[in-house]
C-alpha cells in the first residue's frame, strides 16, 4: 500500500537504515557514539536484503542508507543496487572520509542511487573539522559536493547547528548554494549519544534560526527543511506559510511527520526504532514485521496519537501540524510524550486545535 500524504498510519514517508556504526570521524555530536570497527552482530547481506524487501511492501518510501559510514561495509553497492531493482528511492549519506572516493561516487551514479547526502557543519575548514573530529574533512566534503555534481549525481547538504557554528550558518548557507546541492537538512540538536556533550541551543535561539532558515528559503536555489525541529512548522504557519521553498509543502500536510509517524529507523543489529534519535526499540526485524512493528506495535500507535502528549504540547493548538520532537523530550526529560524543551510558545486553546 501507498503512504497516503497526510496520514502515516499504514506507511511511512521516509525509513532510515542504518547499515552499521562504523565510521572513522569521530564527530562531536553523533548520536551512534560511532567507532571505527564494525559491530560483529550487524545484520548480514541476506538478512539486509530481506530488510529491503518488507520495506518495499510498505510502498515506495524514501530510503536512505546510513551509518556510521555506509562505505565501511564491503557489500555497501550490492545492497544500494538490490534497493534499487526493488524500487525504492535510494539516497545515501557517506562520511566525509579517504574512503570517499571518485571510484565510490561513480559507484553511486551506476547503482542508481537519486541522492548523496553529505555534511557541512562549519563555514571554514577550522569550525567544521572540530566538529568531526578529523582535519580535512572539511576540503573532501566540498571536493565531494563539486565531483558529484560534475557527474550528474543529486546532492544534499546536512549541517548540524548549535552553538559552534551558530554564526556562520549564513555564510554556511552561501556555501550551499555554491555546491549546487538541491536541499539543505539543518538538524536540530538531540542530546544523544556523544551529542549530550554538545551545546545546544536555547529555545529563543531556535526561533532565531528558523527566522534565518525561513528567509534564506525565499531566495535560495535550494529547498531547506529541518530535521528534529518540528516547530518550524508552527513558525510558519504564524508567519502565514510564505511561499519560496521553505520546508516544501511542510504546513500544507495536515500531519507532521515525526518518529515513528511517518517515519521509521533500522539499525545495524536489526532494532526498529521511531528514530534514530529516539532509540526505543518496537522489535527486531530479526524476529518482527517489519510493516507489522510500525502499523501495530503500542510505541508506534501511541506516538501517532497526538492525543498521548503531555504537557502544553498535549494542549497546543498546533499539535497536529508540529507535534514537537519526540526525541529531545525524551532525551531531556526521560518522557517522550512530554513537551519539547526547546519551544517557547505558549499554547492559546485547548486541546483541540488543528494548526
């Protein structure tokens, strides 16, 4: 069956499989506290093509492999060309790594992948290589960015913010733009993982931003959206939803999309998640459904029911369209139908309203 736009109650939007932790950064934020070895209970390459497989029976989700580093897995290619004789739309985000080469982006092209998405966390060289933890990072991201452009292979850029870079998200923006890339991630911060040492930002701080995302969004070549940051959805619509390619149709889906509603996490060892930054486990697909853990299993249910949420996001009038992130109120407040720590509107009717 095909997710219907608005309702995510058979299928979701976009299922993120996390082929292992592995990775050779050594990121200030990540939230799988990656390492260099892979995990020996990672799933195999049948067991991962098994996944692929129920995940086609949901439709024609988004899928996006992602790590750790994808390429630490020798069989990396033969499950990203499996996913897409499927059918599925198939993106990946690679680490900015020496394994990151000519050879692999070529690879992606060929297995039919429609996006590689890659990350950007700093204006310059200094602020984004801190972050991840590697000098030179920074340079083979955009060598990347510009090599698979010259190809004809789709880009995104994903940038964390907080308050390392918080300054130069503009200047983060024009480079963006000089990459080509067709979208801009921003990821809001969820303290999990090696990300409870970072510094996020205020709840001020995040109108803040989303004021600049949103007037970066009238005029850039670019769409820009936000990940764990469901309030910017309500910022807009405050704001009357201005057109441009701000969060593209975000406030005219009647439903925001947030873990587990419309959305769905596999990790390496097979655990199935509402998020990747929501690591609750329904199941293990070693074992589960698949498609049964997301439309059947109580987390699932009761995180698509706005009915369940406590606190004034239990009472917001823009619960449906924003719903706040799941993860940061458990992450903050060990309760992940608790409200968002990091919104500052108050609610104004009850719990009715529609957004």
């Amino acid at each position: 069956m095909l997710a219907v736009v608005g309702r995510f109650d058979q299928a979701p939007l976009l299922v993120v499989f996390e082929v292992t932790q592995a990775c050779d950064l050594a990121c200030r934020h990540c939230r799988a506290s990656a390492r260099p070895e892979r995990h020996p209970e990672e799933l195999s390459t049948q067991e991962a093509f098994a996944l692929l497989e129920q995940i086609r029976a949901f439709g024609d989700p988004l899928l996006i492999f992602t790590g750790g580093d994808p390429l630490k897995r020798p069989d990396l290619f033969a499950l990203l060309s499996r996913s897409v004789t499927l059918g599925l739309r198939t993106a990946v985000t690679p680490s900015a790594t020496p394994l990151l080469t000519a050879e692999a982006l070529d690879g992606f092209l060929r297995c039919g992948v429609t996006t590689v998405a890659l990350s950007l966390d700093g204006p310059d060289a200094a602020t984004h290589d801190a972050f991840r933890g590697v000098a030179g990072s920074f340079q083979r991201t955009l060598w990347a960015l510009d090599y698979a452009r010259r190809i004809g292979l789709a880009t995104q850029v994903n940038t964390t913010v907080g308050r390392h870079n918080l300054e130069g998200l503009r200047s983060i923006a024009r480079l963006v733009g000089q990459t080509g890339a067709g979208l801009w991630s921003v990821f809001f911060l969820a303290p999990i993982g090696r990300g409870q040492a970072c510094e996020d930002l205020s709840a001020q701080q995040y109108e803040q931003v989303f004021a600049l995302l949103a007037e970066i969004a009238q005029t850039a070549a670019y769409a820009v959206k936000t990940t764990e940051a469901q309030h910017y959805r309500r910022f807009l619509a405050q704001r009357g939803a201005p057109a441009g390619r701000a969060v593209a149709g975000a406030v005219r889906r009647p439903e925001a999309i947030n873990a587990g509603k419309g959305f769905l996490f596999v990790s390496h060892t097979g655990e199935v998640y509402p998020s990747g930054f929501l690591p609750i486990a329904a199941g293990n697909v070693r074992r589960d459904s698949l498609v049964h853990l997301y439309r059947d299993s109580p987390l699932f249910r009761e995180l698509r029911d706005p009915s369940r949420l406590r606190g004034k996001c239990g009472r917001c009038e823009y619960r449906r369209l924003c719903g706040g992130s799941r993860a940061r109120a458990w992450a903050l407040t060990g309760d992940y139908l608790e409200s968002d720590p990091r919104c500052v509107w108050e609610p104004r009717g009850g719990p009715g309203g529609g957004g």
